[in-house]
C-alpha cells in the first residue's frame, strides 16, 4: 500500500512537471513566432491565443495542462518578487514620479478589471447560449 501511494505520487508529480514543460514549450513557440515576424504583441499573449486555439478547437485537452497550470497560478505571488526588487533598485524614480506611476497602475488595474468582468459575462451568456442550442436540438431530436 505505502508503495503504491509513493508510486501515484511521483507519477503525478511527473505529471504535474510534463504538464509545466508543455506549457513552456507553447511559451518558447510563441516566442520564436514573435521574434520571427518582429511582432509588436509580447510572446505571453501569442502563446495564450495559441493555447486558446488548441483548447477551442480540441487539438488539446484541458486535462493535458490542468494540474500544472494549477500549480503556476497557485505560486503566482513569487513571479512578483522581481518587481519588488525593481522597486528598491529604481526607487530615486519611484520618489519623483511615484504619483504618476500609482495612477497609471490603479488606472490599468480599473480597466483589467472591467474588461475581465465584461468577458466573463459575455462567456456565462455565450455558455447559456450553447446550453439552450443543444436543448432545443435535442427536443427537435425527440420529436422526430
């Protein structure tokens, strides 16, 4: 038994660091894509698109990338540590234009904000959308 729950989980341990590998992997063909045609988006956003694509059009399966996408996001708050860093390096800046650079972050984080609220409806309806077309198809289904 204790060898089975130590097998389940370095297996899904080694999961986990595949899922992450494919997930960077998508980031590294992002890049290049953005470095090869001098691209004025950022290779995250690309990379995004590109997974979006793959999960929409089913070429991947969200359980692929489930557990290791868990995982990033779980540890998000240390990709936050080289800001903080920035912070102290640049802080003759931050004390002469702190005012206009705390602006423009609650400004952009207001409209980030709104934006993923806005999208998040538009996905619920778009959901509500899908779920009534596959009803009435299955009444018409069940008419015939």
């Amino acid at each position: 038994m204790s060898i089975q729950i130590k097998s389940n989980k370095f297996f899904n341990t080694v999961k986990v660091f595949a899922q992450i590998g494919l997930l960077m992997l998508i980031w590294w063909v992002s890049a290049f894509i953005q470095h090869t045609f001098s691209l004025p988006v950022s290779a995250g956003v690309i990379g995004l698109l590109i997974l979006l694509f793959a999960l929409m059009t089913g070429l991947f399966k969200l359980k692929w990338i489930k557990q290791g996408s868990d995982l990033i996001l779980a540890e998000l708050v240390l990709f936050f540590v080289p800001c903080v860093i920035g912070i102290v390096k640049y802080q003759e800046l931050l004390l002469a234009q702190g005012l206009q650079l705390v602006a423009s972050v609650v400004i952009g984080t207001f409209c980030v904000m709104i934006v993923t609220a806005y999208m998040v409806h538009l996905g619920f309806k778009f959901e509500s959308y899908l779920k009534n077309k596959n009803k009435f198809k299955q009444n018409v289904g069940d008419i015939k």
